[in-house]
C-alpha cells in the first residue's frame, strides 16, 4: 500500500477547512461585535412597558439578539471544524464579549457593576464552562491525532490503512460484535520509516481506510505503532455498491481501481495474496 493520503481525501480535507475558517473567523468577529456593543449600550435604551410587556423603537435592543444568532452560526462552524475543542471557544466568545461590554458600560459610567453583578457571574459561569470545555477537547484531539505523543518525543509520520476485517475480540468493555455493528474492526498500518517499510495490525474504523492518516511510535518501537488521525477530518459519504457493468458503465471506475491495483503490486506495495483479496472485493465476490 502507498504511504501517502489519497488525494481525493486530502483534497476534501483542505476544502473543508479553506471553507470552515474564513466563515468562523468572520462569524467570531461579527458575533462578538454585537454581543459586546449590544451589552455597552443596553443601559442606554429608553424601554416602554404597561401590562408586563416591555418594547423599544431603539434599533439598538437587536444587537445583542443578532450577536447570539450570530454565535450560534460560530459554535455550528467551529465544532464542525475541530470538534469538542471548537464548541468549547465558541461557547466561550460570546460571553466573553458581553463581560467586556459590561466592563465598558462601567468605564464610561452608563451602569455600575451592582446594577449587573447577578448577570456578570452568570455569564461568567458559562464562559468558565466553555473554557473547560475547549480544554478537554483540545487533550483529546492531542490524544487522537497523535500530536500530544509528538510533544513527549514520538514521531508522526504518513501512513495508509490496508486489509479491514472484523474485530479481533473486545474493544475494553464494548463487545466484537457491538464495535463491528459500530464501524470497528482490525487493520494493518502500513508506513514507512528511515527508509524501512511497517506494517502494523491496529485497531480502526472502517470509514479512516480511504483517509490520510498516520502512525505515531517512539523512534525505537516502530511495531508497537498506533493510528493518529489528521486534525480536520472529512469522510466520503457512503456509497451504494454497483455491480461491475454499472460501475464500469458509470466512468469505468473498476477498471481504473484495477489498474490502480495493478500499479501498487508492480511497485512492490502490494503482496499478491493482498492483490487478489483486493480485486476479489473489487468484483463483488
């Protein structure tokens, strides 16, 4: 097997996050904007209430309404982007934005800290919760791709998923039978390191065989490798099976995997047991 991501993943991975970051970047600026102006001016806002309703024709009573639709779009963006740790930030930022309105309110004299002191520790809560929260998820993706085991010494290094098949026993307290119904199973590991080829048999996902992922050892334990996955992670989505005459009627797409597999056993990547185990699931049999 090749040791480099397939490009077709790579590419969905560098669109998901050309995408992602600009729209979070700009939803983060836009939401804290109107978060933090909102909570600056509040107390400057002549409100009109009788029969227990309140109304204003200040344009200004929206800001703070928008800023939070705003911060939603974020937390949506963000947690798409990088998951746990990305909720946790945006969670964070608009309270964050309207302490810091507060805080302007109180310098410039339009309030005093009395008159918020009950919202201040609440939405002083939220943002603490939203910290932890990015906290935790930032150690699990540390955890997950491989790069908190670089920061102890280990090495990352490009790798590809070969031969999937059922679990080999239990994964902890989740039977076989339960983390096959889930999407897991057996893999092998395949990299290459100071010019030496590895395969590795490791616990996986079905859905990271067709995505770049990599093998994270220490520099004299190569064997005892483990998958680190790549921080934004985009699967394909799944495909209904064809049969031969209809994939190769819709582009001739089983003819070129054959191809494709022929190349990879020509260049030594493949054995021929793994070769025609390939093609074999290839046709369909």
């Amino acid at each position: 097997m090749p040791t480099s991501p397939p490009p077709d993943a790579r590419s969905r991975a560098a669109r998901r996050v050309a995408t992602l970051l600009p729209v979070s970047a700009v939803l983060a600026v836009a939401a804290w904007w109107f978060i933090e102006e909102g909570t600056r001016v509040g107390h400057l806002i002549a409100w009109s209430c009788w029969g227990g309703e309140c109304s204003t024709n200040d344009a200004r009573a929206v800001l703070p309404i928008v800023g939070i639709f705003l911060n939603i779009g974020l937390l949506v963006a963000l947690t798409a982007l990088a998951r746990a740790f990305g909720f946790g930030l945006a969670v964070m930022t608009g309270p964050l934005a309207a302490l810091r309105g507060w805080s302007e309110a109180v310098a410039e004299g339009t309030t005093t800290p009395a008159a918020i002191g009950v919202e201040q520790r609440i939405v002083a809560a939220v943002a603490a919760l939203g910290a932890l929260v990015a906290l935790l998820g930032l150690f699990s993706e540390l955890k997950t791709t491989g790069y908190g085991a670089v920061l102890t010494g280990a090495k990352r290094v490009p790798a590809t998923l070969a031969d999937f098949g059922a679990a080999e026993g239990d994964y902890g307290r989740v039977s076989a039978n339960d983390a096959a119904a889930l999407g897991f199973g057996t893999a092998t590991l395949v990299f290459t390191d100071n010019g030496r080829y590895h395969r590795v048999k490791v616990r996986a996902r079905e859905q990271w065989v067709d995505t770049p992922v990599y093998a994270v050892f220490r520099e004299t334990r190569p064997e005892r490798a483990r998958i680190g996955l790549p921080w934004t992670r985009s699967y394909p989505a799944p495909e209904k099976p064809e049969s031969g005459a209809a994939a190769v009627g819709s582009g001739g797409s089983i003819v070129s995997e054959l191809e494709r597999l022929t190349a990879l056993r020509s260049q030594g990547h493949l054995t021929q047991e793994e070769f025609e185990a390939a093609k074999r699931r290839l046709l369909g049999n």
